[in-house]
C-alpha cells in the first residue's frame, strides 16, 4: 500500500460548485497535513496547513483531517475559473520538512 | 523578494551529457530542498540541505550532486545524463525545517 493516495482525476466542475479533494494515508505517524496548489507550468505553492485532526478554514477553503479514518480532506466553496489547478496533498511526521511525502497530485479545472 | 529562482526553465540533453541546474534564493533560508516531479508521480525527494556546507540524500539520489557553498545558492549537478533522468525538477527552501516550503518555478529537462 503506498504511504499516500491520491486520486489523480482530472476533475472538472462548473463554476461555483463545491469541490472536494481527498487524500488517504497509511502512515498512522503523520502528525502534519498540508494541501499545495500548483498552477500549470509554475511551482507548487502551500495552501493550507493543519497540524494533526480537526479542520481549518480559510477564506473559500476548509481543510479536514480524519486520523481515525487516515483521510484527509480539501474542500473549495463558490469554485472560480482561477481555482484551476493540481492540487498536492502533503504530509510528515514530526521528522521533519525533509520527510515530507507528496501525493501524485489531483488536476481541477473548474468552467466558467 | 525575488524567492527562489531557478535556471535554466528548460533544457534538452543527449543522453551521456552532464549539466548543473542552478538555483538561488533571497529569502535568507537555511534549508533547501531538490524535487522531481514525473507526469502522474508526486514530488521526489533528490536531495537537501540544512545549512552552507552541509547536504544530505533524500529518497532519489542516483545519478545527482549537489554543494552547498553559500546559503543562497543550492546548485544540482547531473553527470552522465540518461532518459530517466527526463522530468521537471523543482528547488524549494524553508526557514529552518518548517513545513511551508517555498519552490522555484521548476526546470523543464528532457534526455533523449
């Protein structure tokens, strides 16, 4: 079993949809659950940043984290034409920034 | 603030060829970090550094250098290019090994 699963999609939703990006893990050590974006042809860049369960809101977006459950959640509300991107899940262990693990990454494009 | 910045943004080279993918950053960073990123994989680990003079190996090291001279530059060196070597390559840096990772705009290689 990989350490972290993404689904990979493409995803494509129309605009002002709710949008949800999930994550599974296999690792009950990760104690740290971040969501980069990256828009196409640049670098990833952090979006949200949780530190062990519960959620975190920001704006247009909520993270959710499961430990029980080994799932992680993004979820986008009122989606925008400017959300269009691959969005990464990331996470570590209290080892730190160089064990983190990235999954593959889920492609978004939201329509207007 | 500049970020990091990474040179050249792209790159074809004959398989056997050898070529340093240089990379700077501004933000007064002590870690920095080499990532490859294959279609539909997520991003690999080449190799870090914690500070000016010291490296260490991440998940995918064969095939790569790196130094770390100064603690803006974190240079990537590959010698004797070969087809799987073919992906983009990102360089990121963090303020001590905090999780907010902060990437360049990736350096697009390919070795035919």
């Amino acid at each position: 079993q990989k350490e972290v699963e993404q689904d990979p999609g493409p995803l494509s939703v129309p605009e002002g949809a709710i949008v949800s990006l999930n994550c599974t893990y296999s690792n009950s050590a990760f104690q740290y659950f971040m969501w980069y974006r990256q828009y196409s042809r640049k670098g990833p860049e952090l979006l949200m940043y949780t530190y062990s369960s519960g959620n975190k809101e920001d704006g247009r977006f909520t993270a959710q984290v499961d430990k029980s459950s080994k799932y992680i959640s993004l979820f986008i509300r009122d989606s925008q034409p400017s959300d269009s991107a691959t969005y990464l899940c990331a996470m570590s262990t209290q080892g730190g920034s160089e064990k983190l693990v990235f999954g593959k990454g889920t492609k978004l494009t939201v329509n207007p | 603030n500049a970020g990091v910045t990474q040179t050249p943004k792209f790159r074809i080279l004959k398989i056997g060829q050898s070529m340093t993918l240089q990379c700077t950053q501004d933000m007064n960073h002590n870690y920095m970090y080499w990532y490859r990123q294959d279609p539909g994989m997520g991003l690999k680990l080449i190799y870090y550094s914690v500070g000016a003079g010291i490296t260490d190996k991440g998940e995918v090291p064969n095939g790569y250098n790196v130094s770390r001279s100064t603690t803006e530059d974190f240079p990537l060196r590959l010698e004797l290019a070969a087809p799987s070597q073919t992906s983009v390559y990102f360089c990121a840096s963090s303020y001590l090994n905090r999780l907010d990772l902060h990437f360049g705009p990736g350096t697009r290689l390919t070795v035919t």
